[in-house]
C-alpha cells in the first residue's frame, strides 16, 4: 500500500509523554515506509497528538483538525489519525464531530500504530481507546534530538487528583520491566545518546505494580532502586526524571540523587497549591509544610539544586488568603521554573462539577501575579550562576544566533556560548556564565570536560 513517495505529518501537543509517544509512533511510519515532512499540507498521512489537560489545550486541536478535514474533502486518499489524550477522552465523539478522521486511538495504542492503520488502509474507520497492557516498544523511536532522549518508565497514573484527567486519558499505572529500561538506555548509548531523561506522570510510583523480583534476585520495586540498577550504562552521561509526586518522595530517592554523579541536580515536583486546605480539595496528599521539608531536605544534600514546580491558581473555591499562601510558598522556595496555569475545569473529573468555581477574571488576575513573581525569583536564582563555570551539554543552535550553540547546565538552565556546532554537538563543555536572564544564561567556553 506504501511507498517512498508516501509521507507523513505529526504534530505534537501536551506535555514529554506525548513528545516521547510521537517519537515512537514516527519510528513505526518511517518502518512503514513513509518519509518525514515539516508541513502538514504536503503530507498524505496527518497524526495530531493530542492533549486535554485544559480546555484551551483541547480547542487547539479542533481548529487543526478542521482544516485538514476540509482538505481531505478535496483529497480523499488523505489518512487523518487523532492520537493520544484527546482521542481517548472523545473515542467515537470525534468521529461524529469531525466524520473525515480515520482512527482515533488513546495513548495506550501508541505501539500499535502499524496494525492500526493497516485496517485504516483496508478501508475501515476506526477507534481504539479500549485500556490495554501497553506492548513493549519493539520499533526504533525516530527521535527529535541527537543528544538527549526521552525513556518511559511507568506509564499511566493511578492518583485522583480532582482537577486532572491524566488518570482518566492515560489509565492504570503499567510500569516497564527494569530489565527493558535498561535494554533502552544501552541502545541509547550506542546510538551515540549522552542525556536521557526517564518519564512517568507520577514517577514516584514506578514498580509497585510490578510483579515479583528482579536481576540479582532482588526486588526492584521503587524509583530510587531502579536508578541505582540503568546509572552505570557507560556512555550515558547525564539522568534527568519527571515527573516528581510530593507525596511518594522519599529521602532515600534525594541520598541517591546526591550519590549518583550522572543524575542531575534539577528536581521537577509540582505541589500545585501553597495552601492546605485547597490542597486536601484537590485530593493531595501532602501539605504546603510537608513540600516544604522535601525541598529543605533535597537542598541539605545538594545546596545547588535547581528546584521546578506546577502551580494551579483559581481552582473552585480558592480564597484571596489561599492564593496568598501560593504567592508565599513561590516567594520562598525561589523556584527555578514554575509552569502555572489558570483552573480549567475537565470533562469527567469531580472538581469540574462543583459549585464554587471561580470567574475568569478572578483567575486571570490570579495568574498575572503569579507569573511575575514567578519571574523575579527566577532572575534572582539565575544570579548565582553569575561568574561560575557550569558544564552544559551542547544540544544544538541558538535559534536567535546562529553563531551560538545552545545547551543545558546540569541545573537545566538553557545556556548559549559561541561554538561550532558540528564539533561541540553532544559534548559537554565548561563554560563561563556572563550573562544571566531569568530562564536562560550566556558564557564563554573554558575547556571541554572529560566524560565520566
Ligand atoms: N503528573 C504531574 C502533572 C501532570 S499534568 C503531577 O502530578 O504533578 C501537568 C500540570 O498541568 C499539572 O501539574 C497541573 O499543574 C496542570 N493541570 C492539570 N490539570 C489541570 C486543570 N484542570 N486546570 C489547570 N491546570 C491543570
Ligand atoms: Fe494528574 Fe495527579 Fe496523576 Fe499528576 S498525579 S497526572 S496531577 S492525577
Ligand atoms: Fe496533556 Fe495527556 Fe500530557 S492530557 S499533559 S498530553 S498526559
């Protein structure tokens, strides 16, 4: 059915899980035959990965999709695929709303991809969003970089916070087999591969769903052990993970990161609200002075940590003195990076139903705040920077400067130095900071480093 002169589009919406899900589905279209193209115009075959974690983020996808469902009207051989959250929120709504799609699959078809658009190609319409064990990824992942990759290491998520439908579009937490991870991360490394960054929704949860024992005939049935079994992969240089769950964090995991010179400095650990009310509405787990201790404790052990969070504001029922406790816990801890968005109340989660959801104007006020206090403390921590020589991995170009490679400090502060990207690229180079913005650094180049 397919030829070289086939090719294929994706565009990727939400957040590392779908970019990692994309990579995947990309290896098994290119294994199918079809060649990469940057414009979805020139493609025969068009994949939206799509994400619903706000409202904003679903309404993206149906302006896509139209335009491409009125194109298919003038182009019938045209395979349009709706994939990931979206997909699977929707199944056979979309089809309704938008007859021209082709197949909608949730994210836990990812894998399947082949054999579903074999049946697409046999002329059928489908939807596949029915809850599977997700099949070991056996194709080659086309991956977007050259430098650092992205492993799955426990899908799904099995909390109920009450605003969120990750549990809803992503089902039950399915962890990958220890073994399997490290299969991955060794074939990165030959592949040429320095950073990998492991992924899960709540990380902090990996093995416990899984059976039995392990190597060694040891149990491998947390995070903080299955980063002591991949560190050694030679040849990988830098571990990063996320995302970080207040609840499940333990001490043990932040003596491991402190111990293991491969893994990173920078924690992702969204705690969503600074007050201990609303973060008992949204079903938590912790409180403001348990995120707290943790940031303390992961401090104690390495003073340099970068520290990154989500923040929720407005959510139903939030007082101006609950906000304040968000502005207080941000103007403390002094995060790096704070992802923060405005309450949007989802299809399908309790939060959504209740009664004392918040105007619009009261949220958007909110999130200004925020955000540029979110700003002033990350100028203020990109000020220790200043003067002190960091090890960046060079990544690639600066997109603004040509003449500059870009790359990211242990910490993940984007860093841009002049260099020759051809020489540098996957190398990890000292650099000189002499510039500092707030979310990004500029140096010179001292020496190369020596890999670990
Ligand atoms: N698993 C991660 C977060 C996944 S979703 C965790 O537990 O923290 C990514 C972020 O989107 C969340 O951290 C939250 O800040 C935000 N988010 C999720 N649902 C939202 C909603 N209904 N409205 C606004 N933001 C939301
Ligand atoms: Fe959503 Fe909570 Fe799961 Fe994170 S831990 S994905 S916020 S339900
Ligand atoms: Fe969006 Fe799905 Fe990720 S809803 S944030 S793409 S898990």
């Amino acid at each position: 059915m397919t030829t070289n002169s086939q090719r294929y589009h994706i565009t990727t919406f939400g957040c590392q899980m779908n970019k990692a899900d994309s990579e995947r589905m990309a290896g098994v279209l290119e294994e199918m035959g079809f060649d990469f193209t940057e414009d979805p115009n020139d493609a025969n075959v068009i994949l939206y990965n799509t994400c619903t974690i706000r409202d904003n983020a679903e309404q993206k996808v149906y302006s896509y999709l139209g335009r491409q469902a009125k194109r298919k009207q003038k182009e019938p051989n045209l395979t349009i695929i709706v994939a990931g959250c979206v997909a699977q929120q929707e199944g056979e709504t979309l089809l309704s709303r938008v007859p021209e799609i082709d197949l909608v699959m949730g994210p836990q078809h990812a894998n399947r991809l082949q054999d579903l658009l074999e049946q697409v190609f046999q002329g059928n319409q489908i939807v596949a969003t029915e809850p599977i064990e997700i099949i070991e990824d056996i194709t080659k992942p086309r991956r977007d970089s050259e430098v650092t990759a992205w492993v799955n290491v426990i899908y799904g998520c099995n909390e109920r916070c009450t605003y969120c439908v990750v549990p809803n579009v992503r089902g039950i937490e399915q962890s990958r087999r220890p073994e399997a991870i490290r299969e991955e991360i060794e074939e990165l490394s030959r592949l040429g591969y320095k950073e990998i960054t492991l992924l899960g929704q709540n990380i902090d949860a990996y093995g416990r769903d899984l059976p039995g024992s392990s190597p060694g005939g040891r149990n491998l049935y947390n995070f903080t052990d299955l980063l002591y079994f991949i560190h050694d992969v030679p040849g990988i240089e830098r571990i990063r993970f996320a995302t970080s769950h207040p609840r499940y964090f333990t001490e043990r995991l932040i003596r491991a990161c402190a111990e293991l010179p491969k893994i990173c400095e920078h924690f992702h650990i969204p705690f969503q609200s600074g007050d201990n009310q609303l973060l008992k509405a949204m079903a938590r787990g912790y409180t403001q002075e348990k995120y707290r201790q943790i940031i303390h404790t992961i401090r104690e052990y390495m003073p340099d940590a970068s520290i990154s969070a989500d923040a929720i504001v407005g959510f139903p029922g939030e007082t101006d003195e609950q906000f304040e406790n968000t502005m207080k816990l941000v103007d403390d801890i002094g995060f790096d990076l704070l992802n923060t968005a405005a309450y949007s109340p989802r299809p399908g989660t309790p939060a959504a139903l209740w009664e004392n959801q918040l105007s619009d104007e009261i949220k958007a006020d909110r999130l200004q705040q925020l955000n540029r206090l979110v700003s002033v403390k990350a100028a203020e921590r990109s000020q220790r920077y200043l003067g002190r020589i960091e090890e960046v991995l060079v990544e690639g170009t600066n997109s603004k400067d040509t003449s500059q490679v870009m790359g990211r400090t242990r910490g993940n502060r984007l860093t841009f130095f002049s260099g020759n990207l051809a020489e540098l690229k996957g190398q990890q180079v000292k650099v000189k900071i002499t510039q500092v913005r707030p979310f990004s650094l500029t140096g010179e180049p001292v020496e190369l480093c020596i890999p670990v």
